[in-house]
C-alpha cells in the first residue's frame, strides 16, 4: 500500500493571536500574588509581540511541559523593532524550568533577560539562543541582582551570553553549575 500525502502545513496563525498570548501571560503574572510561588506551565510555544515584566515582589516560575522538552518562548522580532523576552524588576524573582528562550533584540543589556536592581533569575534545564543586545546579548545582570543557572545552554547569544556588572552591595550572587557556552557568535 501506498503511504498517505503530507497533511499541508497550516498558514500561521494572525498576529492578534501572539498579541493575545502575550498579554494573557502577562496578565497571569500580574495577577499571581505577591511574596509566593505562582507556577505557570507552558505547554507549547509561545510567541511574543513584546516583552514580559516580572514586577516588585512577584515569585513567577516559568515550567515548560511539553512532553519531549520542546517549550518555546520566542521574541518575535518582526513584530517588534527592539524587545527583550523578559525584563525582572527590583524586588522580582524569575525561574525558569525546561523551556528554550530566544530571539530577544534590543539596545542595551540584556536580549533575553534584564535583571534590574534586586532581582533575581534562576534557569534550570533552559537553553538561552539566539538573542543580541548591546551587551549581555542572553542575561543581564547590571548591578546587585542574582543570577543561579543550573544545567544551562547558551547558544549564539551576541555579543556576549552573559554580562555581570559592578554590584555595590553584598547581596549579589552568581551561582553556575554546568552552564554549557556556545561559540557560535561573539564570546562566552
């Protein structure tokens, strides 16, 4: 028996689509109380038209749970002219679990996370590609946040995977453990 022709492949969806997925996951981070762990999974890929903001005093945890690790979180670069993926706010935590993090684009520090102030991003089992920025093309951690990676990829990110800046204060922390660099583009 002969085997069946390929299904054709779907047109993408419109970008009132992405548009809604962004802020139906910006709002259930907005919403999720403040001081606990609120635990959002992501199932498939989500595409974003614009950045996500962890604010003051908000615990997000970001769980990808695709069933062959395939959870995406893509800045979409054609709809917007510069966006990071996430920005973590003074006083905001960010953990990431089993998703992959790219395409983030912007002036400054930070294409795929800007760690402001006291934040702090913890990514376990994450693969941060492809994102640029001015400096800290994949994490940005400018002055006293914290930043643990935990079985971590960084592929492609330019110019640099990570940039760390000057932390006036002795809450700082940077914690690697079996951080992967790819020297694809620009430095480790």
């Amino acid at each position: 028996p002969s085997a069946l022709p390929a299904a054709p492949r779907p047109p993408p969806p419109p970008r009132w689509v992405y548009e809604y997925m962004q802020q139906h996951l910006q709002h259930e981070i907005d919403v999720a109380p403040d001081g606990v762990p609120h635990l959002i999974p992501i199932r498939s890929t989500v595409v974003l038209p614009s950045t996500l903001v962890v604010r003051a005093r908000k615990r997000i945890v970001l769980r990808g749970s695709h069933p062959n690790n395939q959870s995406l979180v893509v800045m979409n670069a054609s709809m917007t002219s510069s966006a990071r993926v996430f920005v973590v706010q003074d006083g905001a935590e960010l953990y990431l679990s089993n998703l992959h993090v790219q395409g983030g684009h912007t002036i400054g520090c930070g294409g795929a996370v800007l760690v402001e102030g006291r934040g702090k991003l913890v990514a376990q089992y994450t693969q941060f590609a492809h994102n640029q920025a001015s400096t800290g093309g994949g994490i940005c951690v400018p002055s006293n946040g914290q930043l643990e990676l935990l079985a971590v990829r960084m592929v492609a990110n330019w110019p640099s995977s990570i940039e760390l800046g000057r932390p006036s204060t002795f809450d700082a922390r940077v914690d690697l453990w079996g951080v992967e660099m790819d020297y694809i583009y620009g430095q480790p």
